[in-house]
C-alpha cells in the first residue's frame, strides 16, 4: 500500500512537473511572439521613416530641378531680350545714317 501511495505522489510530481514545463514553454513562446510583434513593429516604423526621408528627399531633387530649369530659361530669356534690344539700336543707327 505504501509503495503505490509512493509511486501515486511521484506520478502526481510528475505531472505537476510537466505542466509547470509546459506552463512555462508557453510563457516563453508568448514573450518571444510578443519581441518578435514588436521587432516587426519597429522594422514597419523604421521603414516608413525611411521611405518619407527618401519621398523628401525626391521632392527636394525634383523642386532643385524646376529652379536650375527657372534660372536657364530665365538667362535665356535675358539674352534674347538684351539681343532683340540691341537689333533695335542697330535698326535705328541704320535709319539715322540713311536718313542723313
């Protein structure tokens, strides 16, 4: 009777045993999904930080662009305007030289 009492005890110790491993491999496997829910969370984060940097950076490329094109088209204007200005004085010399 004692012997089995004894072998029912290390039966029960047993069982508590496996259940405080399983209880525990849970718990591990819970906080280890909860590190990796949050590791993908920051990468997510990380990575739209990085795409709005990158669309910033596009736009300020993009608006350096259209000021250099501003600038050119600007000087050109300029020069066909200094040239126009010049054909006229050049027109008018010819006229009061003729008209002499």
């Amino acid at each position: 009777m004692e012997k089995q009492e004894e072998e029912r005890k290390n039966m029960i110790m047993n069982n508590i045993r496996a259940t405080e491993e399983r209880v525990e491999e849970v718990r591990s496997r819970h906080e280890r999904d909860i590190m990796i829910k949050k590791e993908i969370e920051n990468i997510k984060r990380r990575d739209r930080r990085e795409q709005a940097e990158r669309v910033k950076r596009q736009q300020e490329y993009e608006r350096e662009l259209m000021m250099q094109k501003i600038k050119a088209d600007d000087l050109k204007t300029q020069k066909i305007l200094q040239e126009r200005s010049s054909l006229l004085e050049m027109r008018n010399e010819i006229k009061i030289k003729a008209g002499r």
